[in-house]
C-alpha cells in the first residue's frame, strides 16, 4: 500500500488572502476523503496532521498505515482565483484601435 500512496499528489484549492494564508484550511478529514475518491480506504486519525494546513503550498503529509509503517503523501495546497486577481489580469481584449478602424 505505500507503494501506491507514496507516488500520490493531492491538490486542494482554496480561497487565500495576498500573503497566502488561507481563509480556512485543509484537514485530515479533507484529506481522507480525496483519498476514498482515489480508491484508498484511509481512517482520518491515521493521517498525522498537528495542526490543520492553513497556507498555500506543499506539503508532506504522513499516514501511518501500521505500527511501524508510515506512508508520506504529497499534498499541494493552492490559491483560488478571486475575481479581484482576474479583474486585475490583463485581459485579452481587442484593442481599441482595431475597433476605432472598423
């Protein structure tokens, strides 16, 4: 079973202020259940978070599957796009030149 956790990346989206701290965060739970989507049946408890990810990035995450067997996930935590970063983007508009030919 590590063998098919350790090559795993599980990415989560969430809305994030400008220093990339999140408004709310990514938990074992969140975790557990991305997982149950993948076809892994993992208890929540045997993720081993100590406090739940709270700013975007990457991150290893350990689920202890036995005793003495512990897999490492990769788990990528990224920024939603906020209308007000795509209101700031430059659009790709037609100029205003080509519409003043016309």
């Amino acid at each position: 079973m590590v063998a098919k956790l350790e090559p795993l990346v599980l990415s989560f989206t969430r809305k994030s202020g400008e220093s990339g701290q999140l408004f709310g965060s990514v938990t074992s739970a969140d975790i557990a259940g991305d997982l149950e989507a993948k076809g892994f049946e993992v208890d929540r408890r045997k993720i081993q978070l100590d406090e739940p990810l709270k700013s975007v990035g990457e991150f290893s995450v350990a689920i202890k599957l036995h005793r003495e067997v512990t897999a490492h996930v990769k788990v990528k935590v990224l920024a939603e796009a906020t209308e007000e970063a795509a209101a700031d983007a430059p659009a790709a508009e037609t100029p205003v030149e080509a519409i003043v030919a016309e």
